[in-house]
C-alpha cells in the first residue's frame, strides 16, 4: 500500500534513528535531528523505524490506504481534509484523504509517523537519507512531487484497535531562547580563561546558513590560548567545534565523522532535540555540567544512591 505526495515541503526526507558502526569508514550516522519527537511520532503510530522529518514547512500528501499516523516536533498546522489535525495524537486516515502540513509556528522539524514505518530498503542498517552520500531513505535524496512511499496498512481489526485507544501525548512547546548542558572537552585546554568565561556567559545567535550537518552561532568570539586547529578526530552528534575566527559549531545529526578544529565541550544529549527546532534568530546559551553529572541524568538512580542523597540532605 502507498502514499503520495502531493508536496514535498521546504526539506523532507526518510529518517529512522541513524547508521551507526560506520564512522572509521567514513560513513555519518544521519538519523533524525530530534529524538524525542521522533520517538513519540513512532509510539502514537504504532511502531515502526522510518518516518518523515520536515524542515520549517510540512508536507501534503494523498493516502491510497487506510493508515494510522501522527504528527510530532515543531508546530505544523495541519489538516486532513481540511479537518484541522492535532499535534501529538494518533489519526486515523481512509484511502483519498489529503493531509496537509503548514509552515512552522514554532520549533523547526516535524515528525510524521505511519503505522508499521515507511518502507524503503535498509542500507548499513538504516533507512535514514544521507543527501551528501546519497544512500538510504528514497534514492538517498529529499523528496519531490509525486514520489511513492510504501507502507504497511493496518487490517481493519488493528485500524479499529488503535483508532479506539485514542492515545495521545503532551504536545512539546518551543522557545526562542535554549539552554543546553554541556561537558568539557576533549579539547577544552586549548581555550584561555576569558575564553571560557564568554562561552558560558553569552548568548549566541543561530544563524541563516545552520543546517542538519551543523549551527553555526554568532556572538562573542571565544578565545583560544594558540589556535584552534588540530590534527583531525572524531565528531559527534553535539560536539562544539570552535573555528579559527574563534566562533562556535554545534555538530548536529549530519555531522562529518572527523573534524580538524579544536572541540571546547559536547551538548548532553538529553538537550540535542532543544537544538534541533531551533530557529534562525533563536538565541542558544551554555551551562556546564560535568561527565558524573551527565550519567547521572541519563541513569535512574539506585536505591543506594537515593539513600544516600536523603541521609546527605539530613545530615550534610
């Protein structure tokens, strides 16, 4: 069964979670931008790996199948059949409906999941579209009118099923001012004191030619103690490259898998989906945490760990 698409929006492509065990190869992970919308997008269409991630203006499309589907991540007006169409709750589609997605109100991708994924044929692992490799998602390039994508519709048993859950998530807002936790490193001794202290007391602006390979930001240059070009290592989604005019490069999901200029600090990764709707114009700042701190935001603590932050706040 299949979609059509009647508009392939400002950029669209097939994204899953990314190709990953290929960096000393050469080949970047890709993936979606925003893991949480993502993930919710998939939750609320009932499974499956491959959805659609759209850049500041969504798509229209024609359902030729009965389908399950939800719209996540920026704040894309929506309609099917000129029905307006709720953020962050599953729909139910019948054959000929058109759905269509605006521009965004607020944040900067959407995610829009069918039931089962999108199928197209896994390349290292992954549907997601590398447009620079031209591998994975359709022919490994955004999508254009009347392109084809093939899905799996539900039977009319597992339609009714889910459409009768009506399951649905807190919509996610989006603001125009992000704060992100980062950890130091693991070039962060080639950057002077007073280039330390700019970079975690200003704000820096995204700026126009951001995209999924990196944001560039503009705002107080950041001081490096002889340079900060280095003999090229590894890249990762959330490293902050700081170029030779001393100005920051957060690496997004499209990153290169080496890079030449000096990394002050990683974002958590907890925060990469604030970076990810991030506008031209939104204002980005910085609070560093350290490498204990990170993995204890990423773990649930222990029985033990809660014991002793209680008899810590009692007795000092």
């Amino acid at each position: 069964m299949s979609i059509r698409i009647l508009s392939p929006g400002g950029l669209t492509t097939i994204q899953d979670r990314g190709r990953f065990g290929y960096q000393s190869s050469g080949i970047r992970p890709c993936g979606v931008m925003d893991t949480d919308a993502y993930e919710a997008a998939v939750e609320l269409a009932g499974g499956g790996a491959a959805v659609l991630e759209m850049t500041m203006l969504g798509v229209s499309l024609e359902f030729q199948s009965r389908m399950i589907f939800a719209l996540t991540g920026a704040d894309m007006k929506a309609t099917l059949d000129d029905i307006p169409v709720p953020r962050y709750k599953r729909v139910g589609a019948c054959p000929g409906q058109v759905l269509k997605i605006g521009a965004a109100m607020s944040g900067c991708r959407g995610y829009l999941a069918f039931y089962g994924g999108i199928q197209v044929p896994e390349v290292m692992g992954s549907r997601s579209t590398d447009m620079k490799c031209h591998i994975g998602g359709l022919e490994g390039r955004p999508l254009k009118k009347d392109d084809i994508l093939e899905v799996i519709e539900p039977d009319e048993k597992t339609f009714s099923k889910l459409l009768a859950e009506g399951k649905e998530l807190e919509p996610v807002t989006y603001t125009s001012n992000i704060k992100v936790r980062v950890i130091p490193g693991p070039q962060d001794d080639a950057f002077t004191e007073k280039g330390w202290h700019d970079f975690l007391n200003s704000d820096y602006e995204i700026t126009p030619d951001s995209d999924r390979m990196g944001l560039r930001l503009a705002g107080l240059t950041i001081e490096s103690k002889s340079g900060t070009d280095i003999v090229s290592d590894g890249i990762v989604f959330g490293s902050i490259q700081v170029t030779a005019a001393g100005n920051p490069i957060v690496l997004m999901a499209d990153h290169q898998t080496t890079g030449g200029y000096a990394k002050i600090a990683t974002v958590l990764s907890l925060d990469l989906p604030k970076l990810a709707q991030a506008r031209p114009g939104d204002k980005v700042s910085f609070e560093k945490i350290t490498a204990e701190e990170a993995q204890t935001l990423h773990r649930p603590l222990s029985f033990t760990d809660r014991l002793l932050q209680g008899l810590k706040s009692i007795f000092g």
